[in-house]
C-alpha cells in the first residue's frame, strides 16, 4: 500500500539508515582488526574471521528474507532484525574474546542479512508504482554508499576513540530506528502464514551458501585446493547447492521460489547484480589496497580520497531515480553506468607510482556516477515483472547476488594478483643484468651514493642490489594492479549486450506494490 506526505518520508528515511547500518558494517571493521588483535591477543589469521563470520551469516540470510518476511510479516521481520542486530551490536563492542566476538558477529550478520531485502521491499511498497525508480534510487545511497564509507568510518572512530565504539554507535541509531518502524510501517500481507517450513531446504542453502562464502574469503589465503577444508567445503558447496535446487523445485512450500526465475528480466537481473557487485566491492578492495602498499598513503587518507565519489553517487541517485521516472528507458542508463565504471578502470590503468591524491579525484567522480547510474536502472529492470509476494524473493536473491559478487570478484582479484605479479617481476626481471645499459647505470649510480653515504664497495654494492630489489617489486605490484583495473574494466563492458536483452520500454516502469 503506498504512502504519502509526511508517513511516507520517515518511512524511507528509516529503512534507508536501518539498511546503511547492516551495509556499513560489512567494512567497517576492516581498518579496526590490528587494534581488536592487540586488545583480544588474537592472530591476523584468527581475526578475519569477525569479517568472514558476518559475511557468511549475511549471505546465508540474504536468500531466505523473503520467505521469513511473508511468513511473519514484513514489518515484524523487519523490526526483530532491527532489534537482534542493536543487541549483537552491544554485545560485540563487550566482547571479552575472540571467540565472543565471533559468536556475536554471526548473530549481527544473521540479523542484518534480513535488513538489507526487508528494507528494499517495505520501500517499494511504501512508494506508488510509477515512481519505483526513485523508492530504488533512495535505497541505493545505502547500498552503495555504505561499504565505500564503512572503511572511513572505521579509521575515525578506531583512531579517536576505540574499537568497541564501531559497534556502540549503532545502539542508538537502532532503537530510533525500531520505533519508527514499530510506528509509521504497516504490515504486509502474511502470505506464508501457517504453510508448512521447508527444513531440508533452509539446512541445504546453509550449508551450500555458507560453504561458498567462506571458500571465497579464505581460499587465496590457503593456497585454494592444496588445503583440505577448501577442497572439502568446495565439494560440500557442489553438493549442496544440487541438492537445495532439487529440494525447491519438487516441493509446494520452498523457501526460495525458483519460479520467478521464468521472468527474463528478473533472470539477467541477478546475473548483472552479480556483475555490479564485483565492480562494487571490488574496485572498493582493491583500490585501498593500491594505495596504502604502493603510494604509502593512510587509512585516512584513503578513505577521504573515496569520500568525493561516494558524495557524486549520493548526488546523483535521486536525479537517475528522476530520469526513469520520465521515461529514460533504464538500459541505456544502466549501459551507461557499465561504460563510466569502464573509464574509471581505464584512468587508473595509467596510474604510476608518483600518482597523487589529486590524480584520482576525477576517476572516483566518474566511478561515483557510474555507480548510482548502474545501481538505480538494473535493480529497476530486475524487479519490474514481480508481482506480491515475489517481490520479497526477489529482492532477497537479487541482495544476495550482488552480495556473491562482490565475494567472487573479491577472491578472483586476490587470485590474478597473485598470479600476475609472478608473471610481471618474471618479465621484469629479463630486463636486470648485467648486459641491460640502464640496469647497470641505475645499479652504479645507487652504488656510488652508498659509497659517498661511507660505506664500503661490498656493502655499497649489497645495498644497491636490495635497492633494486626493491624497485622490481614495486614495479612489478604496479603493473599488476593496473592489469587488474583493466581486466575488471573488460569485464563490465563485455556485460552490456545483456542489459539490451531485458525487457524494453521508454514508458515509466510501473509496479504494483501488492497482489491480493
């Protein structure tokens, strides 16, 4: 049932900040683990599974949003996630190990995985049909804003404060939160009320999405297939994911309704959410990671240079919701965005080791804008044929695709990294001998300043081949991000000609918000 005035406005604005908190905290606490290992004595190793722990409790929650929301009601779903997700806040800012902490996150990512769909499907039932593409604008600023904030976030609040306040500071946001919900929000339809539960299926997609997530986080670590448990969990997956698609489409009840799957447009959706996410969430890793180990810049400092493009995307998400609402078919939008994120990655292909801050400023603009010009459109094409209770499904596996995606693009980077930079300082290291002019140049000059510094020819000549070393290594992570940047950049532009195979409009997509 659509809403209007004031009961509209405060209805938005809370889903949207109940979201953004769930979306923060997927990487807010990134840049606080070295303090959190510190205080709890914990191991670089131990410590990332607070990160892998609400990942793979969010992605396995993500799925199966819809079928708890319409088997409890929307808004009953939506405010107990609220409510779990404050109190696990609380309880992992009063962690007094590890172990808790862990605990306590898995809770917080059960309950936040039911925030992020809940949220989107109250808000496109609280807006009318013919101004859908703004209600997924709006939810946008979280979706896409949040993770690229969280690290900024983080750094602050670590640095001025502690790392407990990370998690204190959503108790307020969240109990302002639970009672507008409780008070402005109408319930929906209870469309799985007294239908029977799907047991088998809710194990098999645990243990299916649960399994991939997490040979997603730690296979690169692990050296992927030569560790045991990754081989295990990997087949586990296989196995289980065989098992869940078999499971929902023979029974009456399923969890997870693969019938939606028959509408085109929702079906290329996923795939290009799946897309979006690791552009998302991969330029959001990979980036950092550029330029804290190769330019020496801070965590602050990165998270400030990500700030302008986060403030373009914000900017820009009412203004696309605008376009679509006057007609501007969203595949050329969301083509666009596709083409944008493609320039972006191309700038930063050019990127050396003198690149400054202010060398990136106008390739996170372009990258910002492609971002709210993909995110709006292809959320918009993905959902436009579901009807009632399908929109609660749909927004539930459309999440959790852009949440695999940006998993999987995660892992793949972490993987041609690795592999690129072996293949790069190979390349390189052809060029450093003996019979290469301007190796032997470089080599002499840097022995000479050693020399001229007090240091005899054998430690001159020792010091300067380490300064060598040194400049292969740098050079050779150079040229592998910037390889990556344009793989990433390929990719999304090869994924174009399936925006074009969605359904095609130039009038307002419309949406019934219910089906009774």
């Amino acid at each position: 049932m659509a809403e209007y005035g004031f009961r509209r406005w405060i209805i938005t604005i809370t889903v949207i900040v109940a979201s953004l908190l769930e979306l923060i905290d997927t990487t807010i606490v990134n840049v606080a683990l070295p303090d959190i290992m510190g205080n709890l004595g914990a191991t670089l190793e131990d410590a990332n599974w607070i990160v892998t722990g609400y990942a793979v409790a969010n992605v396995i929650i993500l799925p199966m949003s819809g079928w708890l929301g319409d088997r409890f009601g929307r808004k009953n779903y939506f405010l107990t996630s609220i409510i779990v997700f404050t109190i696990a806040s609380f309880l992992c800012g009063n962690a007094h190990s590890l172990t808790e902490l862990i605990a306590f996150r898995l809770l917080q990512g059960l309950a936040g995985g039911g925030l992020i769909s809940t949220a989107q499907a109250i808000l496109l039932e609280t807006w009318p049909p013919a101004e859908v593409g703004m209600a997924t604008a709006l939810f946008g600023l979280g979706a896409v804003v949040g993770p690229t904030v969280g690290p900024t976030i983080g750094g602050f609040i670590t640095d001025n404060i502690n790392w407990q306040w990370i998690f204190y500071v959503n108790i307020p946001v969240g109990a302002i939160a639970a009672f507008c919900v409780s008070t402005f929000v109408r319930e929906s339809p209870r469309y799985g009320k007294g239908k029977r539960i799907d047991w088998w299926g809710i194990l098999f997609l645990a243990i299916a999405v649960g399994s991939l997530q997490v040979v997603l986080e730690k296979g690169e670590d692990k050296d992927w297939f030569s560790t045991w448990y990754i081989s295990l969990l990997t087949f586990t997956t296989i196995a289980s994911v065989i098992c869940f698609v078999w499971r929902e489409t023979s029974i009456d009840y399923p969890i997870v309704n693969f019938k939606i799957l028959r509408h085109r447009s929702f079906t290329i959706g996923i795939f290009t959410s799946f897309v979006l996410g690791v552009a998302l969430y991969g330029s959001t890793f990979v980036f950092p990671v550029f330029c804290q180990t190769l330019l020496g810049f801070t965590a602050a400092q990165t998270g400030l240079i990500l700030l302008p493009g986060g403030l373009a995307t914000i900017s820009m998400m009412p203004f696309v919701g605008n376009m679509l609402k006057r007609g501007i078919p969203a595949q050329i939008l969301s083509a666009c965005g596709f083409f944008l994120f493609f320039i972006f990655c191309y700038m930063l292909y050019n990127s050396n080791l003198n690149s400054g801050t202010g060398d990136f400023f106008w390739p996170l603009i372009i990258r910002g804008v492609g971002m709210a010009v993909l995110f709006v459109p292809l959320t918009t094409l993905a959902i436009q044929d579901l009807r009632g209770p399908e929109i609660g499904q749909g927004t539930g596996l459309n999440n959790m695709m852009r949440q695999l995606g940006g998993s999987f693009g995660i892992a793949i980077i972490t993987t041609i990294i690795h592999i690129k930079s072996g293949i790069n300082r190979a390349i390189l290291l052809e060029n450093v001998n003996v019979y290469n002019p301007a190796y032997v140049a470089r080599h002499g000059s840097a022995a000479a300043s050693f020399i001229a510094q007090g240091f005899s020819p054998e430690q001159a000549d020792a010091m300067a081949n380490g300064a060598m070393e040194g400049v292969v290594t740098k050079q050779t992570m150079l040229t592998t991000f910037d390889d990556v940047y344009l793989l990433v950049g390929f990719f999304v532009l090869l994924c174009i000609p399936l925006i074009f195979l969605q359904k095609f409009s130039r009038k307002p997509v419309a949406m019934p918000t219910d089906a009774h």
